[in-house]
DNA sequence: TCCATTATGATTGTCCCT
DNA sequence: AGGGACAATCATAATGGA
C-alpha cells in the first residue's frame, strides 16, 4: 500500500501496519472476533481493493452489519447454505416476535424488511470501534468513555463481556412489549416519538391498527391546521406519508404476499429536479428543513449517489443518515450537462453561492463548434448524463450513413433513430452528417474540473472516461459547500471517502476554502495518482494523507488523525454506484451489491468520527 | 498484461390517454 | 385507476491487438 504523507505528519502518526495484518488469522469464535473479521478487518489478498474481504467473511459481514448475532447468522447458513435470501429469512423468523402481530404477520414483516429494507427503527448502530487483538485496551478505555450513558449496551444479547466491542443492536427479545410495539411501528416509518404519544392515549392494550389509526389521524389533523408551520407539518402527499403507511399496514395485515406492498415505500424525486434551490432557477419557495440533532455536526458531512437508483434504495441510505431528507438535484441547473444525484448532508442551506465563472449552461455554449453542424431537427440544448463508457465507432458510423442517404432533412423514421442514438450515447455533431463522442477534456470541462485534470501521468483514456464518469459534478457539489466558506476562514480538515479524482478537493478550491488536512480514501491507483498531482500542482499548503482501503480507517487509526489535527470538519463522498446506476445491466443488485455495500463502510465512518469526535469536546 | 473497442437490456419514472 | 408509450441511466464483460 503506498501512502503519500508529508513530511510534517510523518512523525506524529503511528503508520504500523502489522495489527491489520495479524487479523486475518483471527478465528471466528467470539462475537468481537467475528466482527473485528467481517467488518472491519482488512483485506489480506493484496488488492487495491475496498471490498475485497474474501468469501465467508463477506457473506457473514452483510448480516453482521445489521446486527445480527455471529450464532444465529451461524445457524442460519448452516441451515440454509450461503443463499443470502435464504439466510435472511431464516435469521429474521428467529428474530422477530411482535406480540400484538399474529405470528404470520412478524413474519411476512421479518422477511419483508430485506437488506434493502432492513434498517430498523434505530439504524445508528453504535459504532464498533475496531478491535483487533493490538488495540482492545486502548478500545475498551476509549469505549467506556464514550458510551457510558448507553444504557442498553450492557444487557445486549451480542455483547457479553466488555461489551461495547461490537455494534450494539438489540435484540428483539430481550425488549419489553411496548418497545417491541415501538420498534415495529418505527420500522414501518412511524416516527417514534409519535408512536410514544399514541400509545399513551390508546392505552397498553391498544391493537396495532388501532395504534396506526391514532397516528395517522394525528398527522392528518395537523397536515390540515393552518396555524402550524409548514414544515412542521407531515407530508401526507409524499410516500413517507400516514395514510400511505397506514393503508401499508392494513394490507399487509390481510395480504399473503406483502412485498409489494412494502415495494410501493420510496421516497419520490422533485420535479423540477432543484433540490433546496439552484443558483439559475427561482427558488420555489422558501424551503425550511429541520435536521434530527443526532444529526448535528460536528462534522459536517455530505454524501452523494445516483439519484434514479433502485426502488427503496435512498429511503435506507435516508434512514441510515438519520432520516435526513435527501436532497435531489439535477447538474443540467448548473451546466450543459445532466447528472441526477441525490445528497444527504447536514449542511446549512441559506445563502449559497456559486461558483465563478458560471459554467456554459447549453451544447452550444459548452461546445461552440458543434453549432455550425447542429441540424435543426435535433432539439438537444443539454447533454445527458456522463457515463463511464461511449459510444462506438461503428455507432457514429452507422449514423453518418443514415443520415448521408438523404439531401436535406431525413424523414422521421432516420431522425428518430439518430436522435435515440445520440441522447443514449450524448453524441453531439462535428461535421457534416458526423457525430462524435465527447472528448476525455470536454468531459473534465462539463464537470467543472480543471482541464488536463485527468490527462497524463499514467492514466489510459479508457480509465479517464471511468473515473471522470463517476465524478462529482464540481460546481453542483461546491454551491453546496458554500455555505463552509465563512464558517471555516482559517481552513478545513476534510476526510473524503470514495475520492475518485478528487471532486470534493476540487469544489472546496475553488471555493477558496483552505484545505488543511485532507484525508483521501481511493481505492484506484491511478485516481489517487491524478489527485495528488492536482494537490502539488495547486501548491496546497497542508497535508494530503491518502489510503486505498475504506477498511484501514478503523478506530484507531480515526482516533490516531483525529489527535494528530483536532478533528475533522467535513466528512464527504459518494459510494459506489456501480450496483445502483440503471447503465448496469449485469449487476444492479441494489445497495447490498459487491461495490454499492461499501455505503454502510461511510456510515461506520461517519459514526467512528462522531463519537471519537463527541467525546474528545 | 494492458488497452481499446464493441455489444449487451432492464428498471425506473413520467406522461397521456382511456 | 390503469395501461401503454416514452425516456433516462456515475456499467460490465468479452474480444482482439499491441
């Protein structure tokens, strides 16, 4: 692993590398073991990779990490071989035990909830500070620090002894029946406190329905009190709403077959596709979002994927970021291009600004010689989304002679299938009758990345139109990020997850936001390569410190920068998309996909970070 | 081995009509 | 409500040549 650190840092960091290193001979057989190994260890086979935990250990991590125990999870493989669905249902039926829900019910719930609708009501696993056999005293003080007004770690199921080893969920059983009423109804999206009230007034013996009608009579009633605020009120229109819930709730009660009900749960996305708010657009309204105080920085952080991901997706990246609403935004407000993102951040978003010079906002500003050969029939003012791959040869010559065949305008038929050609691959028109593919420049410049940002030293053009196509969109990112401007004069400490080629690092420059510390997590070499070079070539003055592996940023090496620099203020990054982009056609396995789980490796992170950070104040 | 080239749909959502 | 047309989409894998 080859880590760039300067010379000022070098030595108030402790870079050992043989307490990872040891854990991969660790054997399965504690609860702390087990965890150190499927969730946190890192990959011993040598690969720049950030999911390369091999076989078992992958397997058994997807269940781990939504809490269940290393026996259950042992049993239910050996039951049922490593089928996840299988599994799953099998450590589901075990686990849950709702009592006012006949048993059937628990169980069309429990097998319901998936991976992909797991998170339960409290997703905030506690953090499970790495470890590892080297570490555990330095853990186990640190742990007791941080989590004594826990009160529910200690009777975990999970954890035995020393307990706030592991994440910390608890288990079912060992919850009283009003808190398995609660976390039933809070696992179908009701909030908590809500629940809370209604029990109170319908009484211990209170049914399920009768709960969930309490509830959404509530929300209807203040929905239509004209004397509350706006975004005091619940939004019944959207699908998060009560009624939608409840009638959610009454089907599944009757309905053998209850997934599609469940499946119908998504959040929507804004048309227009604006977000809070973008510069070029007039805001439409004044837009009011109260975030959870668990929620609070800090540090601040911003994460960022595909917004036209798999059903369900964003409502359980939403639930592990504290129910935070995300935020949608299309980058065709910013420039000639499309990008549909959503983002969940704790950022302010009053007075925003945008970055200068504002970025061609048309084809025909961003690309003016294609103007001279723009047909009049092809009505495109916007490119679609950069992807990672473009169109052929054999495509745009295929084009070039349909469209040849005929003097003037080609009939419907031929424009039709030019036009579909053209918006699927974003080709855009260099000459008579020619289309072409972006250029690797015409790429970094849409994306609002300096030009040659990517070019040289290594990169191959192919790896340049991958990395570039799974990139932020700079000037969408930094009218986000502005608002850090006048909070940070004196600089920011930045820790940036799935950096790519350095997006975040680019939009806060631009910003004029000083970079102080900045801690880069990228798996690809050639990626770390080109930010490092932009680092030098923009004369930073702080540090870059890079790693290739999510799994290396453990508790104690958190804890380790955290100490070296104060903290961070900023933790930002998008995970993969891979499993979630609808261009994948072999593999859209949803957020439990191979690269796309790496999102529960931000929330670990985000978590560590937290609580690392809240007890060092 | 690296790199360039190429072909490979399905899943969503929206809109419009009945 | 419901059906059908329409449109968009941070990709993967196989292949062949250098």
């Amino acid at each position: 692993m080859d880590k760039h650190l300067s010379e000022e840092d070098s030595d108030n960091i402790d870079w050992d590398t043989e307490d990872e290193l040891e854990i991969q001979d660790t054997t399965l057989s504690s609860c702390r073991d087990l965890r150190t190994n499927g969730q946190y260890a890192i990959s011993g086979d040598g690969e720049a990779s950030s999911s390369s935990v091999p076989g078992q250990s992958t397997f058994i991590q997807k269940f781990l990490v939504m809490g269940f125990s290393e026996e259950s999870i042992a049993k239910a493989i050996e039951q049922n071989g490593e089928n996840s669905d299988l599994v799953l249902d099998a450590l589901l039926t075990l686990k849950q035990n709702f009592p006012s829900c006949p048993p059937d019910i628990a169980t069309s719930q429990a097998i319901e909830d998936s991976p992909e609708e797991q998170p339960s009501a409290s997703p905030h696993l506690e953090p499970c500070i790495n470890s590892d056999d080297s570490s555990s005293e330095y853990n186990e003080n640190f742990l007791d620090d941080v989590y004594e007004e826990d009160s529910w770690s200690s009777d975990s199921d999970y954890c035995t002894n020393s307990a706030k080893q592991c994440y910390v969920k608890e288990e079912s059983s060992s919850l009283s029946e009003k808190e398995q009423t609660i976390l039933f109804l809070a696992n179908m999206g009701y909030p908590v406190e809500e629940v809370s009230i209604a029990m109170e007034r319908c009484g211990p013996e209170a049914s399920l329905a009768e709960l969930t009608d309490f509830i959404c009579a509530a929300q209807m009633a203040r929905a239509e009190d004209p004397y509350l605020p706006e975004d005091v009120k619940p939004k019944l229109n959207h699908g998060s709403g009560g009624y939608k819930k409840r009638k959610m709730f009454n089907q599944l009660c009757k309905s053998k077959k209850p997934r599609a009900i469940f499946d119908e749960e998504t959040i929507r996305l804004p048309k227009p596709m604006i977000g809070f708010g973008v510069p070029t657009e007039s805001v439409p309204a004044i837009v009011r979002r109260t975030i959870p105080e668990q929620a609070f920085g800090p540090p601040f952080f911003y994460y960022e994927n595909v917004a036209l991901a798999p059903k369900g997706v964003w409502d359980t990246i939403s639930r592990f970021l504290y129910d935070i609403e995300p935020e949608f935004v299309d980058s065709k407000y910013f420039c000639a291009t499309a990008r549909k993102r959503g983002y969940i951040h704790n950022l302010p978003i009053e007075n925003r600004f945008p970055l200068l010079p504002l970025p061609p906002r048309t084809i025909n500003e961003a690309l003016p010689l294609t103007k001279k050969w723009w047909p009049s029939w092809d009505p495109r003012t916007k490119l679609n989304c950069l992807q990672t791959a473009i169109g052929s040869a054999r495509l745009t010559d295929r084009i070039r002679k349909a469209v040849e065949a005929f003097d003037g305008e080609p009939p419907m038929r031929v424009q039709k299938f030019v036009l579909d050609q053209c918006r699927k691959w974003n080709l855009v028109w260099v000459g008579r009758n020619k289309v072409a593919p972006l250029e690797p420049d015409e790429f970094e410049m849409l994306l609002g990345f300096p030009k040659n940002h990517t070019r040289g030293g290594g990169i191959s053009r192919t790896d340049r139109y991958k990395s570039l196509g799974n990139s932020f969109q700079v000037d969408t990112v930094a009218y986000h990020l502005s608002v850090l401007k006048d909070m940070f004069p004196n600089g920011m400490n930045v820790l940036s997850l799935f950096s790519g080629i350095g997006g975040a690092e680019v939009a806060l420059y631009r910003l004029g936001i000083q970079l102080n510390n900045v801690v880069s997590v990228e798996k690809s070499e050639v990626n770390r390569n080109i930010v490092r070079s932009w680092w030098e070539q923009t004369n930073q003055r702080g540090n870059l410190i890079d790693f290739d592996d999510v799994q290396q940023l453990n508790g104690d090496r958190l804890e380790q920068l955290i100490d070296s620099f104060g903290g961070f203020d900023l933790l930002i990054g998008g995970s993969p998309c891979n499993n979630l982009a609808g261009s994948n056609r072999v593999s859209r396995d949803g957020l439990e996909g191979k690269e796309s789980s790496l999102f529960y490796d931000y929330v670990r992170i985000l978590d560590l970070v937290k609580s690392i950070m809240s007890r060092q104040r």
